[in-house]
C-alpha cells in the first residue's frame, strides 16, 4: 500500500503533519493474507504504527476470507510466530463457528469494524499503541462478571515480543435492531420529548451498575478502586486551570457566540478554585472515559448497550487505563444531553421544549444513584454536585477548543455549558 494511499484513510490519525518515511516492520502471514504493522515516520522525529492485512499490495482488512480466518484462529486458541515475537488468537465463551456473510459496519472512524452474519463485530485497532487495549480488559472484565448492558467479549488477537506488546482486535457480539442513543434523542426531541426522560433516567441506572461492576473486584490489581483525596483535585484543577487560560486567551473576536463568556476566564478560573474544594473525591475506578450518548443503543429489547471502552482517541493508551472518578462519565453524559438539546435546534429546527435538558440531567442523575455503589461518591449530595460540576467545567472547555477549530457556529453549546458553571449559586459552589 503506497504511502499516499494510507495517509488519506480515515483512520489514519496524523494528516496534519508532515510524513518523512513509511515502512513495513513486520508482516504475519494469516492464509492468504499478510497481517503488516507498520511504522510512519514524521519530520519532527516522532512516528506512529498501524495495522494493515496486506493482499496484492492492497489493504484487504475488510475481505470476508480474512475475517473468517481471524474467527478460525480465535476459535482454535492459536499463536503465530513471527521473527519479532507472537501473534495469539483467543476466544471466550462458546467459540463462534462457521462465518458466511461479512459486511462492513458502516463508515470507518479511527478502527475498521466488521459484522459477521448479524451475530459478531469484529473491530480491528489500526493506530497501534503499546500495552493491551482498554477495551479489551474492560469488556473482558465485564464480560467474565456477566455484566448485561454489554456486547460481551467473545474473542481477540494481539501482538506480543521485541517490536510491540498490543491489541490487535476484537470480536464482541452484534446487537441487530438497535438505535443509537444520539439518533435517539434527536428522533425524540422531534416527536415525543418526554419519552427521552424516562429513558435518560434508565441509562443512568445502567451507568451506575456499570461503574459498581468496573469497582467489583478488589483482588484485581487493574481494577480494585482506590482511594483518592483533595490532592488530586488539586491536580486537576491544575490541569483545568491551564487549559482555561489557553482558551481564553485565544477567542477569537468574530465568532458573536462567544460574547457571554469574553473576558471573563478569570470568573471560571475562580469558580473552578471554589469547586475543587469539596474536600474527598470519593474513588478511582477504571471507567468508560468518552462516553456520551453515540456510545450506547438502546436493542431492540428495550435494553442499553454501552460501546467502545477505547477511551479519548487523542490520549495514550497509559492515560486511558488510568483510574479516574466516575463521575467523570457522568459529566461526558451530562454534556451530550446538552448537545442533543441544541442539535435538534442546528439540524433539525426543532427547540427542545423548555426545561427539556434539565428534566433529562435530572432523571439521568436520580437513575444513576440509584444504581452506583455509593462508596465510589464523595460523601454528600453537594460534593457529588460540585465535583460533576469540575468535570462538565472541564468538558466543556475541551468542547469549546475543538467547535472554535471546526465548527465556529456550535460554540454556543459549550458556551451555554460554561455559563451554567458560572450561573451555580456562589453559596452552592462555596
């Protein structure tokens, strides 16, 4: 595959910077096919892997014979040597048998998925990073305790040896007939508002039971929650505080949905100050870390589903296995409902009715306490606020860097986000 071929693929995470070499380090012959990880080199000294299946020189990742030979190898618990090291092939569960039909699973992101007769999802990790994927343990993890709001892990390949320890891939099961969250809220939004609600207040039920399943196992060294305090806060705010000034610093002056928040950075600075003295921060967990209403369908069961435990694509793989609050997914959910309120109005035309978003946090919020382990809180229902509250703050500060570069006419969302902050009684924030 040319150089200039792989650059252009969607998934291919670098466009931006100036390619100086690409060059195949290692290919693994799977039948027919050549499983090729290969390096991209850049100018300013930094370089990247990925993963191709190679046939004829072309990208074949999507070719249905590829795809049943991966089940095959899956299946049978196989190893494949290779010069630099090994490729294993892993099934859990019941092994999933004979493929027929392989099609792709609509348009590619930063991964390659597959289905396989509407039963299987076969998703291949192109960008290689070193250490095992945090997808794979938490679906693993949560598979192995039967944690049902899942598409459970039923196998994998990766990469181990001198060249790179990674994930390859994973096989999980398919859920035929589902709806994705965020197509979901906006189809509400256009004709039955308040269904959304009820739902939002069953979604953070299963968001609770997720994260008191992902904090189960104390004898897991991966897994066992710990302890945490105002130190970290203290971290964070750190981390928050810069990126505010950054942002603020740099608004530029002919985007009129900024005006609420000019000049007023050193406002949310100090808000931010107030809030991180909520004193405890309750526990660390692993968690989903990018969750938001695209990462979840409801099946045709009337059962959500959550996807995707990759983390943020723009974070190492050390950075997303990391322990953090969990209240830190409640905020991303927090922030999409407030996304799909003023999507609806961008795409569609159609307001959210009055009070739509804060009926949808609410049932959101009450569904998830309900089902979270409370020990994983900080304790008292103003601490937990305070501390959603520094994660919506730093969210929205993350939104507004990314709509100001691509989409200037969206800022006013995360503009509305960071006035609610600014907008919380002082006595509240105090």
């Amino acid at each position: 595959m040319e150089t200039a071929d792989l650059t252009q693929q969607r998934w291919f995470g670098s466009k931006s910077q100036d390619v100086a070499d690409t060059k195949v380090l290692e290919t693994v012959p799977i039948d027919e096919f050549e499983l090729a990880i290969v390096e991209v080199s850049f100018h300013p000294g930094t370089h990247e892997l990925y993963q191709l299946v190679l046939r004829d020189d072309e990208d074949a990742i999507a070719d249905p014979g590829f795809a049943r030979e991966l089940v095959r190898l899956m299946d049978s618990d196989s190893d494949v040597e290779t010069d630099a090291g090994t490729v294993e092939f892993r099934h859990t569960g019941d092994p999933i048998g004979e493929v027929a039909d392989v099609r792709p699973m609509g348009a590619e992101q930063s991964n390659s998925s597959l289905v396989l007769d509407e039963r299987i999802a076969l998703k291949a990790y192109r960008r290689l990073g070193a250490g095992p994927n945090p997808e794979l343990e938490v679906l693993r993890f949560l598979t192995e305790r039967g944690f049902e709001n899942i598409a459970a892990l039923r196998g994998w390949y990766a990469h181990t040896g001198r060249l790179i320890d990674a994930t390859l891939g994973i096989a999980q099961e398919f859920v035929p007939g589902s709806a994705d969250g965020w197509d979901l809220a906006l189809e509400d939004l256009r004709t039955n508002p308040a269904r959304f609600v009820e739902r939002a207040r069953e979604l953070g039920d299963v968001t609770g039971r997720m994260h008191s399943a992902l904090a189960s196992d104390a004898t897991d060294p991966a897994f066992a929650p710990e302890e945490t305090s105002a130190e970290s806060l203290g971290l964070l705010n750190a981390t928050v505080d810069e990126e505010i000034e950054q942002v603020f610093l740099q608004l530029p002056d002919d985007v009129p949905e900024l005006a609420p928040i000019r000049g007023r950075g050193q406002e949310v600075r100090e808000r931010l100050s107030l809030l991180t003295t909520v004193g405890s921060a309750g526990r660390v967990i692993r968690h989903h870390g990018d969750y938001h209403l695209g990462q979840v369908l409801l099946g045709a069961d009337d059962r959500w589903i959550v996807l995707d435990f990759e983390g943020e694509p723009a974070r190492t793989l050390v950075e997303r296995r990391r322990k953090r609050s969990p209240l830190r997914d409640v905020a991303g959910m927090l922030r999409s409902f407030a996304y799909a309120a003023s999507a609806s109005r961008i795409l569609h035309d159609t307001p959210a009715p009055a009070g739509w978003e804060d009926e949808v946090r609410s049932a959101f919020l009450q569904g998830y306490l309900a089902g979270v382990d409370q020990r994983l809180l900080p304790p008292g229902q103003a601490a937990v606020e305070r501390l959603i509250a520094v994660f919506e703050l730093e969210k929205a500060v993350y939104e507004l860097r990314y709509e100001l570069d691509n989409r200037p006419d969206w800022a006013s969302i995360p503009v509305a986000g960071i006035r609610r902050l600014l907008e919380i009684d002082s006595e509240e924030a105090a």
